[in-house]
C-alpha cells in the first residue's frame, strides 16, 4: 500500500509547537533535496514564509533601550536634585561668600523648581535651559564658589546620556517595525497552505512516480507528525 504523508491539526498547535514542526519539515526537504522531491518552487515560498514566522516567534517582547533609557533618566533626575538641593542648603551657610553665591544661584534657577517631576519629553529641554543659564559668567563664577561645578557637568553628561538612549529606542522602534506589522495569524495560515501544497505534490507523486527520496521523506515526515502529536496531546 502506497505511503502517503498524514494529516495533522495545525491550527491547533501552539505557536512554539506549530513553528518548530514547520522548521523540520524545512530541514527534511533541504536534507533531501527540493529538486529531487519535485517541489523546488514550493518549498522556496514554504521557506520564505517560515522566516518571516521565525522572525515574529522569535522577536524580542521588550525593547532593549527601555532599561537605558529609564536608568539616563533617573540619573539626570536625581542630579536635578542634587544641584537644587545643594544650592538651597548654601543659602543658610555659615560662609558669607557661600551664602551670597547660594543666593545668585537661588534667583538664577528659581523657573527651574521642581523640573524634576515633569514628563521625560519636556525634561531634557528644561534641563538645557537651566545649564544655560548656569553658564553665565556670574553663575559660574558662584558654582565655583560653592564648588559645585562638578555636579554641574555630572548633570550636563546625564541629559546627553538620556537624548543618546532616546535616539537609540527610536532606531529600535524603527527596526523592529517590519515585525510588529507582520500579522501572526495571516502568517501562520499562510505558512500551513504553504506546507498543505508540499503535501498535495508529495503525496501525488508517492502515487504515480514514486522514488526511494520521496518514500523516506514522507516516513521521517510522518515520524514528525506522529511525535508533534504526542507533544501538543501532553
């Protein structure tokens, strides 16, 4: 009796189980050899489709950026802090020249209370503002005064490390948009009536032309099919 490649309920399979059958009976046909399975043109499309569904099993559910980016800015929020705090304590300094300074600075960056808390998006610009404002001759010379400086630039490194984490979530966004437009469900169906039209010239062929290539394919495929079984029915 002729051996033809059995059924199996693909719709059915998870989405881990379904891609990985899909993947061995890719690597069967190239073990094989397409030509000699007479499904050259079928398994080139069947192959293409199974990437593009790797492409979206295997896809990353977190952007990598994300983590950078909420470390940058805490940093710079907490060095927003730490320059108004310091500021704000010189101001009761027992240092008259501290406390003269304090007092500059304290006018200086009065607009700039409490930026701190607003959105990460308005942040950067305000944090440019307020360097701005503290590289005047008159604040710099009170930074020094209070020696302050240091934090300063700390602060300035920070909003530059966030704008760099921003850019680069953007590009990760950017790239990854190919896979998250990709429809799972599409895809899938598409790859199964991919693999049903291998099937369909397989089995025709096991009938009227049959070869020993295409006998020990349909075994090792129906093997497969046997274990996947097993698998999704436990």
């Amino acid at each position: 009796m002729t051996q033809l490649i059995n059924s199996i309920p693909l719709k059915h399979l998870t989405v881990a189980l379904h891609n990985d059958f899909h993947n061995k009976v890719s690597e069967a046909i190239a073990d094989f050899g397409a030509e000699a399975l007479h499904i050259a043109p079928q398994a080139a499309a069947y192959a293409e489709l199974i990437d593009r569904e790797n492409s979206i099993v295997k896809r990353q559910t977190a952007y990598v950026s994300t983590i950078k980016l909420k470390v940058t800015d805490r940093t710079r929020d907490n060095g927003v802090g730490v320059v108004m705090q310091l500021i704000n304590t010189h101001k009761t300094s027992i240092i008259p020249a501290k406390r003269k300074a304090a007092h500059g600075l304290a006018a200086i960056t009065a607009n700039y209370k409490g930026i701190a808390r607003h959105h990460r998006r308005t942040l950067t610009r305000e944090i440019d503002s307020l360097l701005a404002v503290l590289d005047t001759e008159t604040a710099r010379t009170h930074l020094a005064t209070l020696a302050m400086t240091d934090e300063v630039e700390a602060l300035r490194t920070a909003n530059a490390q966030f704008e760099t984490a921003m850019n680069e979530k953007v590009q990760e966004v950017v790239e990854r948009a190919p896979q998250t437009s990709l429809n799972t469900l599409e895809l899938r169906a598409a790859v199964d009536q991919a693999y049903a039209a291998i099937v369909r010239v397989i089995n025709a062929y096991a009938v009227v032309q049959s070869s020993p290539q295409v006998e020990e394919f349909i075994a090792q495929v129906n093997a497969l099919i046997s274990l996947t079984r097993q698998i999704a029915e436990n």
